[in-house]
C-alpha cells in the first residue's frame, strides 16, 4: 500500500511538471483509486485464503504432533515390553536348562530303575524255577524212597521165586517208572498176562489216566493192548491224540521186543526240563499235554513237531541237534551242562554239551551281558551251535538282537564265537557256507507239513510206527563206534557227528520251509 502512495504522488509530481490539468490528474486518479479498491479487495480476498490455508495447516500439525506423541508413548510402550519380554525369556532359558538337568537326571534312575526292575525279574524267575526244581526233587525223593522200598521186596522175591519165574529186561524200566507197589510186585508177570487192573494201573502211572475208564471195559489182559491195532485203539479207548497212541504203541512195541531202552527211563516231567535246558521253555504246555517221554524224543517226525506247534526251522534243527546230543550221550539225563566253568579251558567236545543258559553264561563272559537275556526262547544250545553247519555268528547276532550298524561289536561277537567253536568246526561251517545252492539261516523261516494227497493218506494211516523215515532225527544202525562213546569222548567231525545231520537241514527246507 505504502508503494502504491509512492507511486500516486510521483504520478502527480511527473503530471505536474508536464502541465496537466487538474480535472485530468483528478479523473486518473479517482481511476487508480478504483484500481488500487480492486486490488486491495483481491489481496485481502488472498490473504483470508491464505489464513485459512494457514490455519487448516495449524490444525493438521496439531493432528500430526498429535499423533506423534502417540506413536512415542506407543513406542516406549514396546521397548518396555521387549525389555520384559527378555527378561522372560532369560527366566525361561534358564528354567529350560533346568528342566534339562532334571530330564537328564530322571533317564539316569529311569535307566537304574529299569535295569533293577530286570535284574528282580530274571532274580524273580530264577527262584521260580528254583522253587519248581525243588519241588520236583522233593517227588523225586519220594518217588525214589518207595521204589528202593519195592526193589528190596522184590529181590528178595527173586531169590525166593527165581527158579519158577521168567524175569523180562524191559519190566526192570517198568519198575523205575512206575509209583503203584501193586503193579511193581507184578512185574515178574509177562506183560501179555497182565489183568486188567494191572494194565491199567500201567496206564495210570504211564500219564495216560484219562484212557482207564475205556480200558478197564475193553481190556482182557495186556495181550489185547499188545495186538490192538492204532485204529481199535482210537475206537475202543478214544485214543485220538496223536502222540498219545504213539506214545502207547511204542510202549507196547517195547513189550513185544523185550528190549531195554535207556531212554525209557526219561518220562514227560524230565522232557519239559529238558526243554528249558535247551532254550524252549513255550513248547513246555504242549509236550506236556501230549505226554512226549525219552523214548518218544527218539522217533519225533517233523509232522509230530508241526503237530506240538512247532514251526520255526530254527527250532526245529534245535531239538534235532539236541536229541542227537542225547543219542551221542546214550540218553543220560545228566549229559548238559548248566554251571559255568572255566571260560579259558573250553573245548567243542564240552561247548556241544552246553545247555541254554550256559550259553548266556557264556556271552557275560566275553562283554555281552545286555545281550544275553535275548537268548530266552531261541532255542540256542551248544549242540545247536557246533553241530549246525548253517548255524553263523550272524545268526548268532540276529538272535541277539544286535544292530547291523553295531560292526564293531558283532566283530567282537564273531571272533569270539569262532573261539568257542574252535577251527575244525570253523573250518566245516566255512565249506557249508562256501557250498552251491547254500541258504542262509534264518530266524523267520517256517517249516510246512508236505500235501498229501487221499492215496498217501491212506497209505499212512497203514504205516506203523518204526516204519517212517521222516524222523526229526534219524537214527543210523552204521554210525562209527567213535559216534556212540562216552560223554567224554571225541565228537570227531562234527558235521559228521550224525551222517544225516547235514542232509537233514535240506530236507526241512525241502519240506516247505520259507521266510
């Protein structure tokens, strides 16, 4: 505005000095005037504009400051709750090492309290076993006691009655076998004299009670046992168990023949310890129930073996190895051993003799005691183990249980079980192995009974009893005196213990076994 006056009174300076009018100075300026009204209007019209912008922009910055003193305190706000948060999180590393401490110190006594809860499992079992060993020596005792009572009488007997009575080899077993002093007073009397009472008695103490209802109305005498055919002994006494009128026929068998067999002193009782000795306590139910005795161990076929529920191949060449160790030993109840002795002087002609705790014996020995208890049930003898060509340090292993990424310690295995075996044996297990068409033993393999077609079945139902071939271990007339010596003695080769023992393994194959 101050220049604008400037201007006024410069153009009235210029218009006076050129002469103007006063009515012309008058008029341009009332012009300038109206000029300047307009420009004043159109400038303050600016400057409320430019107020309200200023304004609106005071406001907006009132918002702003606003908001960025929220977003401060917000900020604040989180850098405490991050500082907390890390605190919480030291808090709680700390209580996870804590936790870690205490985890690593839980497993410690989980580990402590499952190997003493295994330790009183297998001390709880042992004392089981201990007390049913008991239990049968006390019954053994008595069962002794009233037969030392008996012999005396009848020796007396046969010094009083010698020149009138026929004396027969095979009741002398009959005596030791059975409990009832009525039937051992009788046993100088042929047993195809016997009444029916003393046949029997016979049967009763024989395991066969269940049979005696039938018998007494069947029975004349004991020639009606002696010729009865399996299929009128199967009508008239319902005798339908297989294995019991085997058991009956071999009995009666022994009768005819007059023969005394040292594995007629084994009965049923001693079977099933024998079958903890040789690792296979879960068949114990079955051989029990079917009444397999000494005797009938030396005619078991692998169809009797598939009928007690036996299918493993494994357990199969168990129990024919372990029937020939009884064969080898002429059937001594005592010929396996149980106790551990000295680990350093063991020879194959001991190591065969060992029973199935031996053998775990053995393996705490060598540094494998975590291993052994894997061993129950396997059927792992020291029979099994020499004189099984196929029977390898591997197999070892997989019975074990040992892993195959452990090399370290099935190298520790197999050295030592070479050891044991010694270098003859090796050396023949080596040349099986190293064979043609050689198959690897296995613990899954199965044994299947063969297809019989109807004309082989009825060819069956003729044979009799010592007429099959298909025994789980044959017998062999021609073996070498060396193979039926003492306990003691030299095995020889050891795959040639039995000239069958070999072929047998590839005759279970052929029978249909399969993984």
């Amino acid at each position: 505005f101050i220049i604008t006056l400037w201007k006024i009174m410069n153009f009235f300076t210029i218009c006076s000095g050129n002469g103007e009018s006063y009515q012309e100075r008058l008029s341009r300026l009332e012009g300038d005037k109206e000029s300047l009204v307009l420009q004043v209007g159109v400038l303050t019209d600016q400057v409320e504009a430019q107020g309200e912008k200023i304004r609106h922009l005071e406001n907006s910055l009132g918002e702003y400051q606003h908001k960025l003193n929220s977003t401060e305190e917000m900020l604040q706000q989180e850098l405490l709750n991050r500082s907390s948060l890390e605190s919480q999180k030291l808090g709680l590393m700390e209580e996870v090492s804590c936790l870690k401490l205490k985890l690593g110190n839980m497993e410690e006594k989980h580990i402590k309290s499952a190997e003493r809860q295994h330790k009183a499992e297998n001390l709880l079992q042992e004392l089981k076993m201990l007390k049913h060993r008991i239990e049968e020596l006390e019954q053994e005792k008595m069962q002794y006691e009233q037969k030392l009572k008996v012999t005396q009488v009848l020796q007396h007997k046969c010094d009083c009655e010698s020149q009138r009575h026929t004396f027969c080899p095979k009741v002398v077993v009959h005596i030791f076998q059975s409990n009832s002093c009525c039937d051992q007073l009788c046993a100088y009397t042929p047993f195809s004299m016997w009444t029916t009472e003393q046949v029997c008695g016979w049967l009763e103490d024989t395991g066969m009670g269940q049979y005696v209802s039938l018998a007494r109305q069947w029975v004349d005498s004991g020639q009606t046992l002696l010729s009865a055919t399996p299929q009128e002994l199967e009508k008239e006494i319902c005798i339908k168990h297989p294995l019991h009128r085997k058991k009956l026929q071999l009995a009666l068998r022994a009768f005819s023949n007059k023969t005394m067999e040292k594995s007629s002193e084994l009965d049923h009782i001693w079977v099933t310890r024998w079958l903890d000795d040789v690792g296979l306590p879960q068949y114990k139910d079955q051989f029990y129930e079917s009444k397999v005795d000494g005797r009938m161990l030396q005619y078991l076929t692998v169809n009797d073996l598939l009928f007690l529920k036996v299918t493993s191949q494994l357990h199969h060449l168990s129990i024919k190895c372990a029937i020939h160790v009884l064969h080898v030993n002429k059937f001594n109840p005592n010929c396996l051993r149980r106790r551990p002795g000295d680990e350093n002087k063991t020879s194959p002609s001991e190591v065969v003799q060992w029973s199935n705790h031996r053998v775990m014996e053995w393996l705490r020995s060598v540094d494998l005691a975590e291993y052994a208890p894997n061993l129950r049930g396997s059927g792992v003898h020291g029979g099994l183990i020499i004189l099984e060509p196929r029977f390898q340090s591997e197999t070892l292993a997989m019975l074990l249980n040992i892993p195959p990424q452990k090399t370290l310690l099935r190298r520790h295995l197999a050295t030592n079980f070479n050891s044991l075996v010694g270098p003859q044996a090796q050396q023949e297990k080596q040349e099986f192995a190293n064979a043609s068409g050689h198959a690897p033993l296995t613990t899954t393999a199965k044994v299947r009974p063969k297809k019989l077609g109807f004309t082989h079945f009825r060819q069956l139902r003729k044979l009799r009893v010592d007429e099959s071939a298909d025994y789980i271990c044959p017998m062999d007339t021609g073996t070498p005196p060396a193979l039926t010596g003492t306990p003691q003695g030299t095995y020889g080769s050891f795959r040639g213990i039995s000239p069958n023992l070999a072929r047998d393994s590839d005759r279970l194959e052929n029978a249909g076994s399969k993984n």
